[in-house]
C-alpha cells in the first residue's frame, strides 16, 4: 500500500497555501500555481525536514507507545525521597 502525505505550506511570495504531496516540496525546481513564481526545493528543506522528524516520532510512538521518564529521565525512584 503506498501512502501518499500531502501538506498545505504558504508560498514565500504571494502567501497562498500550496496543497500538494510531500515529495513535490522535494523537487528542485516547481512553481507556486497561484502566482508562477518559481520556488526551489531549499525554500521549504528545513520545514519538510522537521515535518518528517515528527512523523517519524509519532510513528515509532504508535509503535512503541510513549516514552515515560521521571524528573531527571533516569530510574523512576531517582527522585524519591529528595522533598522536590
């Protein structure tokens, strides 16, 4: 089964939503369809980047459910009798 993720991000120029599959953010080259202007797949590197970072967390939470850590992230009893 193929998933394909699609997202809304604004264009930088006229700041109309653009609405397509994640990998056509990817391409090096496109333009935005409301205003022509050409865009290049570094313009939006950093946000599909962290975008994809958060779909991979969420994912492998799904999968291996929710972290749980105490106060200082060790043993849960690290804490335990300190008045904090």
């Amino acid at each position: 089964m193929s998933v394909v993720t699609k997202i809304a991000l604004d264009c930088p120029y006229c700041h109309e939503a653009i609405y397509a599959a994640l990998n056509w953010f990817k391409k090096p080259y496109f333009t935005c369809p409301a205003c022509d202007k050409g865009l290049a797949a570094g313009q939006f590197a950093t946000i599909i980047a962290n975008l994809e970072r958060s779909v991979e967390a969420n994912i492998e939470e799904m999968i291996n459910g929710a972290q749980h850590s105490s106060c200082c992230g060790n043993k849960s009893s690290c804490c335990s009798g300190s008045g904090n």
